[in-house]
C-alpha cells in the first residue's frame, strides 16, 4: 500500500511538472510586439453574452482600443457571425463596443459571415482585397 501512495505521489509530480511546462512555453512564446506598420487591424470574435462581450471578446476589445489610440487611422475588421446562442453576431457587437469607445463607424469594416477562424481570416482577407488592399503584401495585425 506504501509503495501504490510513493506511485500516486510521483505521477501527481509528473503531472504537475508537465503543466507547469506547458504554462512556461505558452507565456514565454506569447507576444504582443508589432514589427511591421500594419494598415488593417483584424479582430476575432469570441461569445457575444446577452449583456454584452464575454470577458474573451472584451479583451480582444481593449486590445484593439489600446493599439487604435496610438493608431487611429487603421482600418479595423471586426469577424465573426452570429452563434444560435448569440443575441446578435460578433462583428456587430464588437463594432457597437469599438464606435461606443469612439472609433469612427466609418473605420470599422463588419465581417459577420464565418463560424470559425479559418473562415474569419478567409473572409477578412477578401473584404481586405474589396477594401482595395493587397492581402499578400499589407501588414495586418
């Protein structure tokens, strides 16, 4: 009975290391440096609750808030559609938030057609070549 605890014990260890691994990686690996003068901003969408952004899609807000101050002329594309649970779609919350905080209506672009993020970006990169960008050659974050 001894040696099965000293066995739980040891893997409960291996188990916590592993986590702990896991953790240090995704943090050192994060980064929230820009390198290129981007021109288009692109903003996932995440849950939209009845009361609002969820916490997920209020973060990606500040995000794009904090950089747009520093930034105001970006075109900004907001995606994302609208989920059964929804009560409207991700672009259109996160416009009414972004013109709210006081980004102009006129600087948003609304992408409110994909279900997941490969078809946000597919459906951004098109809106971008019908905004008259160069999707190839435009630095967007």
């Amino acid at each position: 009975m001894k040696r099965l605890g000293k066995i739980v014990l040891i893997l409960i260890a291996l188990f916590l290391l592993c986590c702990a691994g896991l953790e240090a990686f995704i943090l050192l690996s994060a980064r929230d440096d820009v390198r290129h003068e981007p021109k288009v901003m692109i903003v996932l969408g995440a849950m939209v609750w009845p009361d609002g952004p969820s916490p997920v899609l209020r973060y990606r807000l500040d995000k794009a808030l904090e950089y747009l101050d520093d930034h105001p002329e970006m075109t900004v594309i907001v995606s994302g559609g609208q989920g059964n649970d929804e009560p409207c779609s991700e672009a259109q919350a996160m416009a009414d938030a972004l013109i709210a905080a006081g980004v102009p209506a006129e600087q948003i672009v609304l992408e409110d057609t994909s279900f997941n993020t490969r078809q946000n970006l597919q459906n951004s990169r098109a809106l971008m070549a019908e905004l008259g960008y160069d999707p190839e050659n435009t630095p967007v974050l």
